[in-house]
C-alpha cells in the first residue's frame, strides 16, 4: 500500500512539470527500500531533462558558446551533437568569410548541400572578380592615359603607369612632394563635370584634359575617378598660333590685332585712356644704309624700351612698319603729353653704340568714358597729331 503511494506520488511530479524541473526533485531521505530506486530514477531523469531543457532554450536563442550537459546525460546526446555541428559550422562560415572556399561540410542533410553549393557559387564569383579586376588592372595600366583614383581625403588608391609617369621628372626621379601635391590639389578641386576641364602642371609646361567621375572604391568608400589626356604638344600649337596671330615677331609686343582688341575692349568698358600714336624716326633710312638686321634691332630695342617705360597696367602694340600705339591709363592730356616727353628724352641714350640714333614722333589722343569713337577714328586722330609733332620736330631741326 505504501509503495503505490509513492508511485502515485512520483506520477504527479511528472505530471507537473514546471520550466524548471529541478524545482521537482523528489527528497530522496524520504524513500527506502524500492521507492528509493525509482525516486533517484526520477530524480535523475528530470535532472536530465531539466539540463536539455535549459541547453535547447540557449541553442534556440544562438548560443553557441554555452557548456553542453554532463556525459551521463544521454538524453542531450543528440542535442549536444547538433551544438558541436553548430559549433564546427561557425568556424567553417568565419574561414569562409576569409576567403577560404574550401569549406564543405557532410552532415545536417538538406542544409549541407545548399551550404556546399553556396560555397561552390562563392568560389566561382570570386574567381570571377578577381579575373574581371586582372582585366581592369591590365586595361588601365596599359592606357596611355593618365588614370587616377583617389579618396575624400586624397589619397591615392590606384594610379596607372602614365599618371605615376607625371610625377617623375626628365631623369626619373621622383618630384618634389609640393609640386605633386599642389597638382593633386588642383585636380581634386575640378568640379564634377561632363565637359573636359582643362588644367596646366604650372611646373611643367604640361597640359591636360580631364575627365573626372564619382565612383564607389571596392570596399565601399567614395572615390573620384580621373582620366587625364595629355594634350601639351595640340595646347603647345595654339599658343603659338595665338602667338602668331596677336604677337608682332619681330618686335615681341603685341601687333594690330591685339591693339585693335584691346582698345575696343577699353572703349566698352568705358575707360578713360590716352593712346599715343608713335612713328619711330629714320627706320626706312636704317634698313637702306645698315640692313634689315639692324633695321629689325632698332624696332626691338624701341618695342622693349617703349614696354618698359610704363606701367605694367598699360599696353604697347606695333601696328606695323615704323608705327606703334601706347596706351596709358586715367590720364589727361597734359600729363600724357609729359610721360611722353620723358621717355622720348630718355630713348637718347638708347642703340649708343649704333651709327644711327632710335627716336620717335608721337601724338596724343584723350578717350573718355563718355566717347563713343570707334577703334579706327581713334587712331586716326592721333594719326594726325602724330603727323603735327613730327612737322614740328622736321622744321626745328632744319632751323
């Protein structure tokens, strides 16, 4: 009778069952004899349950770093094969986030074969990359133009041989740190443009057209993508044509055209400005009795003294011939008329080696704001008072 009392009581401790099995263990001083056996049967049998329990509740939640139950639990043994597995798998899936894609694994059935084969497709993308990469690599390394990425803090992140090019003067050698980080400057203040933006490697008489785009980098940073064409010798032909369309080559100064730009750019602004027509005196008497060389020397030596002689502001041009124009800025007539006057006295001491003395005649016009003369009516009435100042000079020497 008493031993079905103790069955009973058993069965209603297995019927009740809380989260926490170990709050249902039996007191074991309270049995004896066959009672006892199966009260440590029970007790034993909800410690196992209430450790599978407790491990299977961690699993769930990701715990994998958890002890698993003692080895006489053999209740856990199928749970604590499915944490060594997960446990084995974690390390497999950090060596692959590596790069090792050699990691298989042949147990967990239906998920072995999906992790296997994700692993197959990783492996295969990589080699992809890699290969697509190679080909960039090659594609822009061979590019005979400059290619430049850098980052928000302007630091290089891939360059090709013609950009690293850029940075080596005649010999090879490395430039200064300040000329390659001015240029690096300069090309990372370009703006995003889808026109070609010109720049000039002041140093160097260098010039090139730029392409430059955002981009994302491979490890997700923002980077900005530069492709410099070298178009020094195309920019070298247009300074020389410009130079021959606007500079007088035997005098170094500007010609007609740059004159007749210039004036008219002066009479839009509305500048007040006197412009002194100069005739040089005896050229055509030079190049009879000593040669155009020396003909060519006279005009040179009065171009440089005339450019000389004024203020950086102010412009001098050879028309042509034996004619120059000057241009002095904010001056009235009187003081024009004594700026001129000083310098045709100091042009004495000019060529005083030569057999022939380099002089001038000139006339003085005063352009105001209020003018509206045209570049052709400006010249020519100075043209005329020009032609008064050398009547002047003419008689004062024969008297």
């Amino acid at each position: 009778m008493v031993l079905l009392e103790h069955y009973k009581m058993i069965l209603d401790r297995y019927a009740s069952l809380s989260v926490n099995s170990k709050q249902n263990l039996l007191n074991e001083s309270d049995f004896t004899g066959e009672a006892l056996y199966y009260v440590e049967t029970f007790n034993k049998t909800t410690r196992y349950l209430a450790e599978l329990q407790e491990f299977a509740a961690n699993l769930s939640n990701g715990r994998l770093k958890i002890d698993p139950p003692p080895r006489d639990n053999y209740l856990a043994a199928p749970i604590k094969n499915l944490h060594s597995q997960l446990r084995h798998l974690t390390w497999q899936a950090k060596q692959v986030a590596e790069g090792d894609y050699s990691q298989t694994i042949d147990f967990m059935g239906e998920f072995a074969d999906a992790f296997n084969t994700m692993i197959t497709k990783l492996a295969e993308r990589e080699r992809r990359f890699e290969l697509d990469h190679a080909i960039f690599l090659n594609v822009f390394e061979k590019n005979p133009n400059a290619v430049i990425v850098f980052d928000a803090q302007k630091e290089i992140l891939f360059s090709n041989k013609s950009a690293k090019e850029i940075f080596l003067d005649s010999r090879g050698n490395t430039k200064q740190e300040k000329n390659k980080q001015e240029f690096i400057n300069m090309l990372f203040a370009l703006p995003m443009e889808k026109e070609n933006l010109e720049i000039q490697f002041q140093d160097d008489q260098l010039y090139y057209s730029v392409q430059k785009n955002e981009m994302e980098w491979v490890d997700g940073r923002t980077a900005y993508l530069h492709i410099l064409y070298d178009i020094t010798k195309m920019k070298l032909s247009e300074i020389e044509l410009m130079s021959m369309a606007y500079i007088d080559k035997a005098s170094g100064i500007g010609n007609k055209n740059s004159a007749q730009i210039n004036i008219q750019k002066l009479v839009n602004d509305k500048v007040m400005f006197a412009l002194t027509f100069i005739d040089m005196d005896k050229l055509k008497y030079i190049n009879d009795n000593y040669g155009h060389n020396e003909g060519d020397y006279a005009l040179r030596t009065l171009a440089q003294f005339l450019k000389s002689s004024i203020r950086e502001k102010e412009l001098v041009f050879r028309l042509g011939g034996d004619e120059f124009v000057l241009i002095l800025l904010d001056c009235d007539e009187t003081t024009a008329d004594m700026i001129m006057q000083r310098i045709r006295n100091n042009a004495v001491s000019l060529a005083q080696e030569k057999p022939f003395d380099i002089n001038f005649s000139y006339g003085v016009y005063i352009h105001t704001a209020d003018k509206t003369e045209t570049v052709s009516e400006i010249l020519t009435v100075a043209d005329e008072k020009m032609y008064i100042d050398k009547r002047q000079r003419k008689a004062q020497r024969v008297s």
